[in-house]
C-alpha cells in the first residue's frame, strides 16, 4: 500500500524547502455570513443580494431556509457580477451555488454542497467582495428566505 498526500500536506512536509500554506487551508478563522428577506409577490427573474464575501475566503458550507413560497417557485443561490482581485470583469452566476430547485414548501436545504456546486472555493474579488444572491424563479413568491454561508479567512 502507498502513502500518499494531499496538497496541503505535500506542502507541509514533502516539499525542500517547505511551502507557505495559507490560513484559509489550515489555521484560519471559520466566519459566518447570514442574511434574511421577507418577499412580498417577489417576481420570477428577480434577484435579491444577500451578502459580500471578502477577497481569499475560502467557502465551506451553506444552507438555503425558506418558507412555502407558492405553487410553481424555485430558488437558485449564485452570485452578481462583479470585478476580480485584478480588476477583470466577472460575469453573473445565478446557480453557481445550488441550482433552481422548488420552493413550495418549507425547508432548508444545502448550498455549496458539491466540488461543481463551489465548496471549497477560493473568492477572487477585488475590494467590494463577491456578492451572494438568491434568485427567484418559476413565478411570483411570498415569504421568508433566509441565506448561511460558513467560510475560512487568513
């Protein structure tokens, strides 16, 4: 049987000399990100910003609360447009998070819950960080909807 290692390990203790491993792989600080809106006939297509996260925050996890919404709703979790840490431009991702899924009744499901969903990644934004949005789909809603991103900083 062979050993072998992961990236940060490779850095740690396979590489002469060794590497600088960033905060947010290993040591860093677990923060929270938690925003809440209550929609009133909320339009299909229309987008509601819940938060920035900052340049470097390395995502873990997230999860998407909702109330019954309506008959025909879905919500999808992404991001807005905005401008890397080079100044380059980035499009806007409404599923970039967690793809339109139903949202007539109550639940609270995953976000970033797999490595094509972004667990994991690595916010490349310049100063005004990377906004998170939640996008309403299918038809009109009405309720609460509340968003929670957990992520690493140096």
């Amino acid at each position: 049987m062979a050993t072998v290692y992961s990236d940060v390990q490779t850095q740690l203790t396979q590489n002469d000399p060794r590497e600088h491993v960033k905060a947010n792989e290993i040591g860093g600080e677990v923060r929270v990100a938690r925003a809440t809106y209550e929609a009133s006939s909320l339009a299909s297509g229309d987008v509601i910003e819940m938060f920035a996260l900052p340049d470097g925050a390395r995502i873990l996890s997230g999860s998407l609360a909702h109330d019954a919404l309506g008959s025909s709703t879905t919500l999808s979790v992404g991001f807005a447009a905005h401008k890397d840490a080079d100044g380059t431009d980035v499009s806007a991702s409404a599923a970039a998070y967690k793809a339109a899924a139903a949202s007539t009744s109550a639940q609270i499901v995953d976000v970033v819950a797999t490595l094509a969903l972004l667990n994991g990644e690595e916010v490349d934004a310049n100063e005004d960080g990377k906004t998170v949005t939640v996008t309403m789909g299918g038809a009109a809603g009405t309720g609460t909807i509340a968003l929670t991103m957990m992520y690493v900083t140096a």
